[in-house]
C-alpha cells in the first residue's frame, strides 16, 4: 500500500495528482518526469468504489439507530473524510490499460 507510480520511470505520483485524478472520473494521470498517460486499473475502480460506499453505510446505520443528531452526523463526516484521504493509497494506475 503506498501512492501509485509511473510504469515507465516508477516516479511516485502525489497524493494531490492521484485524488484528482479520482474526483475527476478517472481521469489518467500524465508523468511529469517520462510523459506516459498512466490510467487507473479496473481493479483499483471496484476498490474506490467500495471505499466510497462508506459514506452511505454509514449513513443508514445512523438512521436506523436511535442515535443523537451530533452522534449521526459524526457518522457520516468521519468515514467520509477518511474514505477520501486514504482512497488514493489504495489505487494503482497503468499505461497499458
């Protein structure tokens, strides 16, 4: 687990350059060091899915429980904001896709 890298130069892409790549819809990630279009694998796709899926589970299960609205509300922010700053540790990305 660690921040995706270029096929060709193994450069390490930033988490910035990854996370907008992600909420861009995928959009590939071109090296700055080589210049190869980097895409996200199918596999890393079903991954961010399921970590953004977080947000909702979370969500139902707060509104199902007799929770207080600041125990519901936590609920919801904190899988969410950890869902988006790990998210981009758990992609991979390659130039043959």
């Amino acid at each position: 687990m660690g921040l995706p890298k270029c096929d060709q130069c193994r450069t390490t892409f930033s988490w910035s350059q990854v996370s907008k790549s992600l909420s861009l819809f995928y959009r590939p990630i071109i090296c700055p060091t080589s210049g190869t279009e980097n895409r996200i694998t199918f596999s890393s796709r079903l991954i961010g899915s399921m970590i953004v899926m977080l947000i909702p589970i979370a969500g139902f299960i707060s509104t199902i429980s007799s929770f207080s609205l600041l125990v519901s509300i936590t609920l919801i922010i904190v899988p969410g904001l950890t869902a988006m700053l790990i998210q981009p540790y758990f992609m991979t990305y390659s130039s043959d896709e």
